[in-house]
C-alpha cells in the first residue's frame, strides 16, 4: 500500500513540474509581461537563441526489503540531449556510476536520497532526486 503511493506521488510530483514547464512556455509565448528568464522551457525548445536540458531520474522498484535491486533510468520528455554524461550518487556511500541506466543493490535497510545529475556537450545541466525506502528483509 506504501509503496504505491509513494510511487504515485513521484510521478505526481514529476508531471507536475512537466505541466508547469509548459504553462509556462505558453504564457510566455502570448504575453510580454513574462520574460524567458522567468522559467525554464522544457528542453529543445528554443527560448531567446538559447536550448535547455531537462532530464527526469526514474527507479523501479522505490521500495522494497533489504537487499534490494533497483533499476534506474533516465526519461529525456524531448529526446534531445545531445551526447549526455549522467552521474549517480546513490545515497549509500557507493561509487558514483556515470551509466545511463545502472542497476543498484541496497544492502542495509533505510532511506536513502538518490541526486541525479547530467550534462551534455553544450555544458548544459540537469539534476533530479529520488527516494529509496529499503525494508528490513
């Protein structure tokens, strides 16, 4: 029952920021009294010359007993990221992975905050933060 709702909320929390980034665009495009520096577009679009990177972290399963195996990965929304780096830190004191879609083992019960960052050959950058809840097994 947790887990689906701490699931849940993420993908809330995440298309919540998506929505935003869009109303945004969109007020921006039909009035002045907003200017691009007031938000950040969604990524590939185009606002004043100048591109964007937004990049969602995602992890299946959030929750579950020690030890647990989760798989991250990355939604790019506009696919649009041009030869991107990525960097995980999955909260546990382990070696950072510079994968795309690393798999990770939680040892030890706990929670755990997973920082996502990338960058792409633009310098561009994007972070995102995730939850991890392990268990007692």
């Amino acid at each position: 029952m947790q887990a689906s709702g701490r699931t849940a909320n993420a993908r809330d929390t995440r298309y919540k920021r998506l929505f935003l980034v869009v109303a945004l665009t969109i007020l921006s495009a039909c009035s002045t009294a907003v200017s691009p520096e007031d938000f950040v577009p969604p990524k590939g679009k185009q606002v004043s010359g100048r591109r964007v990177l937004l990049l969602f972290a995602e992890a299946e399963p959030e929750i579950g007993p020690a030890p647990l195996t989760v798989q991250f990965s990355v939604w790019d929304p506009h696919d649009t990221a041009e030869d991107p780096k990525f960097f995980w830190d999955f909260g546990d004191g382990s070696p950072i992975s510079n994968e795309r879609k690393p798999v990770h083992v939680y040892e030890k019960p706990g929670d755990y905050t997973v920082k996502f960052y990338a960058s792409d050959t633009d310098e561009l950058v994007d972070d995102d933060e995730l939850e991890i809840e392990v268990e007692e097994p």
